[in-house]
C-alpha cells in the first residue's frame, strides 16, 4: 500500500501551486509532467537529458590563442605503419 500525503494548493504570482512533501523524495527543480485526465492529475518526473558537450562554452574562455605560423606546420618525415598505395 502506498503512503498517503496532504498538500494544499496556493497562489503564486498569477498561478497556483502544490507544494509536495520533502518525503516524497522529489529533488529541487525537478522538471514534472503534469497530466490531467478525468478531473484527477498524474504527476511524473523528466527524464534528464543526456548531456552533450557545447563547443560554444569552451572556445570563448581561451582567448589568448594565436594561429600556428606556417613555418611551424612544417612534419617531420617517419616510418609508417601501413604501405603507401599510390
């Protein structure tokens, strides 16, 4: 048997709002979808994203880099693992 909570609805701003038990072990700003069906509403948590690496952040914090001249493109000849097909 499930555990039963009581939470009252109150304003907020131009809203209204549930305020639901710390033991339900929700975390704060959690992202809910709320479903209402027949005068009764499921409540159900997000499913977090897969985080995904933004090259945009990273790029701008390294402001002092300066291009490679091209004198120093310049590879130094080695021996390759595989044959040269031409």
């Amino acid at each position: 048997m499930s555990n039963e909570y009581r939470a009252k609805v109150f304003k907020s701003g131009n809203s209204v709002a549930l305020r639901l038990p710390k033991a339900l072990g929700i975390a704060e700003g959690t992202e809910m979808i709320v479903r209402e069906e027949r005068g009764r509403f499921e409540l159900e948590p997000v499913e977090a994203p897969k985080r995904k690496f933004a090259i945009g952040k990273v790029c701008g914090s390294a402001t002092n880099l300066q291009p490679i001249a091209q004198e120093d493109r310049v590879f130094k000849d080695r021996a390759l693992d595989w044959p040269i097909s031409q």
